[in-house]
C-alpha cells in the first residue's frame, strides 16, 4: 500500500512539502511522517471519502504547520549545516549507578546532614524554605549544608567514587 502511494503520489507530494519549507531535508521528513499517518489510517484513503492526493496533501500541510509552531515556541533553536564534533551519548546505566551509590552515601550521614541536603537538593527549596520545613534557623541550615556536603564527599570516597 505505501509503496503504491509513493509511487504515485510521492513526487507531487515531495514538490508540496518542498514548497511549504524550503528546506530538501524537512520536506522528505514530511513525506515520510505524511506516509506513515497514511499507514495508520488506511480509512482515511478510501476512495468513497474524497481524494487520496488531497488527503496526503493536507495532512502534509498540517504537520508542517505543527512543526513550525514547535520550532516558533522554543528558544534560540539553532541551524547549522556541520555535524557536531562528537556525539553526546546519554548513558542512563551510568546515571542509574550514579543514583544508587549517591543514595547509599546519603544512608551514611548523620540524619541532621541527611534532611538538609534532602530538602535543598532534592526538594529544590531555598535555604528559607528548608530551614522552615526543618524547623531551624537559616544559620543552621547553611552550616548543615555546608558539613553535610563535606560529609558526603569522604563517603563517597570510601564508596570508591573520585573525582
């Protein structure tokens, strides 16, 4: 089925989507998200509900829509014809260890340096905050923070983690 509706379509489709972008690369990835919609909704290409082309067409014409909005509501997106030098692999094993030993580490603190470093890490609340939710005076918890993190440093260490 797609590769009828490429054959016959995909040209005059390619030239549409070229028009609405300017750009050779956005309009093959329309067409191809144009062909895959047509996969997932074959009742939308019968015959009896109108023409194949107009539907391809329309749909094309929305989805690039949608793709400028997207990239009209981002922040500085940036376009450029060079690969970048090397690829950023994210590795979540990696994090998920780093998460595990981190959390280990934590169990190992006094539960004073815990609960501060739980509530300004953590939690993401200021020092005002923290030291409201602890029921201590702000000193205090910035004193915490402070031996709590070099606290958790020598734990870590023992837990073989450096720098």
């Amino acid at each position: 089925m797609l590769k009828a509706l490429h054959a016959e379509h995909g040209d005059a489709l390619f030239a549409h989507t070229l028009r609405l972008t300017g750009d050779r690369q956005r309009a093959e990835d329309l067409v191809q998200e144009t062909l895959l919609r047509a996969w997932q909704h074959p009742e939308a290409l019968d015959p009896a509900r109108g023409s194949v082309r107009a539907w391809l067409f329309t749909t094309a014409r929305n989805l690039a829509i949608d793709a400028w909005r997207r990239r009209s509501a981002r922040v500085g997106e940036v376009y450029t014809d060079q690969m970048p030098e090397t690829w950023i692999v994210v590795d979540e094993t990696e994090r998920a260890v780093e998460s595990w030993v981190v959390a280990e580490a934590l169990t190992r603190l006094s539960r004073p340096h815990r609960e501060v470093l739980v509530e300004c890490f953590y939690q993401g609340r200021t020092v005002a905050e923290a030291a409201e939710r602890l029921g201590v005076p702000v000193g205090t918890v910035k004193s915490r923070t402070y031996y709590a993190l070099r606290s958790l440093k020598v734990v870590l260490e023992e837990l073989g983690v450096t720098q």
